[in-house]
C-alpha cells in the first residue's frame, strides 16, 4: 500500500506499506482527502522536543506518545474523509461505499490509539487506514470529500470560540489568520458575533479572513489592531515567543485571552499586566466529539463555506515539498493529500 510516513524531519513516500486488516468493531477505508496540520509541520521540527516536553507533563491521561520512537517512520494525518470498503468480523458498518468522517482515534483492545502520530497505527497520509465503527459519521447532504475533510480544523475553531464563552454583542479580535484563525472567525461569524477583527501581516490571509466572516482587517505592519477596536475577547492564534504578554500589555481591563497557537519555545510574560487589568487566559487543545459533530453539520449544511480554504491538492508523494510550501504563510491555507492521484514520474 501506498503512503507518506516522516522519517528524519522529512515526509518520504513509500509504496510497501503492509495493508490494515480491521479487527472487531474497525472498519476499513478508503482515503479520500486529508488536509495537511500546522501541528503535523511542528512536529516534524520539533518532534523531539514535543515528546520530551509531553513527557514532563503529569495530570493527563496517558496517549501512548511515550512510545513513541523518532527513529522509525511515524505515520500522520487526521484531517480526512474516507470511504468505507470493509469491515471487522462480527461489526455493524455503513455500507461499502459510504463516505464517512470520524475524530481522529482508533479504539482497539488496549485503548484508545490516537490518530495523530504513530508508529503502528496509519493515518490519513495513506490509501487506506482503520476507523472505529462506533465513532464514524456519515458525510451528509452530498458533501464533497475535500470539503468533509476539514471537519476537524473547523472543529478546532468551535472549540476555541465554545471556550471563549464570547456573547453575539462583544467584540472579537482574532490575531493570525492561518487555518486556526480562520476556523476561529469561522466559528465565531456563524454564532452571529455582531464585530470580528482579524490582523495578519499576510494580504491573502487578510482577504481570506473578511471571505469567511471577519468585518474588519487589520496589517500589524500599518497599525496595532487594539487602535482600531476594543475587544472583549482576543484569540491569540500565531504562537510565537513574546505575544501573550504583548497581548496583555495591550488587551483591554477585563477583557479575556484564548491561547490557540502553538509556541514551542519557552516564554515569558509580566504577570503584572494580567493582574492590573484583571486578564483571564485560557489555553486551548482540540474539540469535544459534539463539536466536531456540529462542525460537519454546518459544513454540510451550507452555514460555513470551507472552500475559500483549500489553496491546493497533492498526491501522497508531494508531501515533502507542501511541509516546505507551508512555511510562507502568505502562499497557502489549506492543501489537501488525495491519495487517489498518480504518483508523478521522476523521468
């Protein structure tokens, strides 16, 4: 079987890949579209760093992530559609055929196995994976494939806004428009969020962000976005060094802040801003299954227009080179592997 797998911080094709057999209560698929993570893109940086901080952590269940070995091809992919082309002995299954999504995580005899990264367990970056019968959704309403596939970064966006506990008459200041601030304003223009400001240095993240709902654009180069509004809430979703306690120096009394970006190195902020304007910070990871629910229905129901974000589509073996692509912000959003399409010729 044919698939995509990191090896040594780079995405390497492979066309030897043993094909998943479905065990009681799984369902075998076919791949049809599966959209490329900026978590993906941290990982094979950082990897490493990931793990080891991961391993520091204590009070979360355990994900098995400590198993994990760098050392050898690490499956990805968890933003997909898939097709359902067999089943496991004795499971109740959609019909071969059907086109189904599903959050990311296989159920098996020892637990839950994370669709994210692994060793042993495939993800979307592959012809065919394995999916738990119980956790399937159908795709309604003839929902395109590529469209279904961004079911989970859009559920990601809902999370963020759900934990924001933003009300329709405060103002929402959303910072960065990459495929998390976009799902964020998203989330936020389909509640009915009366005023979105989105700032991005990026022209095409701009002009994307007012597509999918933002009333107001703003270049940080030209002006601070805090000049221009005065927001309730700020979604903080570039995670670099030095933005939470830029934010908080900035931020308005009372106001709070949604942390959706990823920043690996370590950080530091003044303490001081936080307590003088009386600042909540909430730190945000994932969906709950509901949200991801509900972000397929409003896909597929035509309340949220996720195609302004797929700016490209490539085969398995064109990954390597859309890690490299996706490191200009300005050029892509989205792009989508579709393992259907022909490995291209090398002569």
């Amino acid at each position: 079987m044919r698939a995509s797998v990191l090896r040594n911080g780079h995405m390497v094709y492979r066309d030897d890949v043993d094909e998943p057999v479905p065990g009681p209560g799984q369902v075998l698929v076919g791949v049809r579209a599966c959209g490329i993570c900026g978590s993906d893109l941290h990982f094979a940086k950082h990897g490493h760093e990931m793990l080891a901080l991961g391993g520091q952590m204590s009070g979360m269940p355990s994900t098995g992530a400590a198993s994990l070995d760098l050392r050898r091809d690490v499956f990805m992919g968890h933003e997909f559609s898939a097709e359902v082309l067999d089943a496991g002995p004795g499971t109740d299954a959609p019909p071969r055929g059907t086109l189904v999504t599903s959050i990311p995580a296989l159920l098996s005899p020892n637990g839950v196995d994370p669709i994210v990264y692994s060793n042993t367990v495939i993800g979307g970056y592959a012809e065919r994976m394995l999916l738990s019968a119980p956790l399937l959704l159908k795709v309604p309403n003839g929902l395109d494939p590529d469209h279904a596939a961004l079911t989970e970064p859009m559920a990601v966006g809902l999370h963020a806004v759900n934990k924001s506990t933003i009300q329709r008459d405060e103002t929402a200041l959303v910072l960065g428009c990459g495929p998390i601030g976009i799902a964020i304003i998203a989330a936020l223009a389909n509640r009915g969020v009366e005023t979105i400001v989105a700032a991005d240095y990026s022209p095409k993240r701009r002009q994307l962000a007012h597509s999918m709902g933002a009333h107001q654009t703003i270049d940080p180069a030209v002006s601070s976005p805090f000049e221009s509004a005065t927001p309730a809430v700020i979604f903080e979703a570039v995670g670099v060094p030095g933005i939470i306690d830029d934010v908080m120096r900035r931020a308005p009394t009372g106001s709070r802040i949604v942390v959706a970006g990823v920043c690996m190195p370590p950080d530091t902020l003044h303490p001081f801003f936080g307590i003088a304007k009386e600042i909540s910070i909430q730190f945000v990871l994932g969906y709950y299954p509901a949200e991801f629910a509900e972000s397929l229905r409003a896909i597929a129901d035509g309340e949220i227009d996720v195609a302004p974000l797929v700016t490209g589509t490539i085969g398995l073996d064109g990954l390597d080179a859309a890690f490299n692509e996706l490191a200009d912000p300005g050029e892509h959003c989205k792009i989508l592997v579709a393992p259907r399409l022909a490995v291209r010729s090398s002569g």
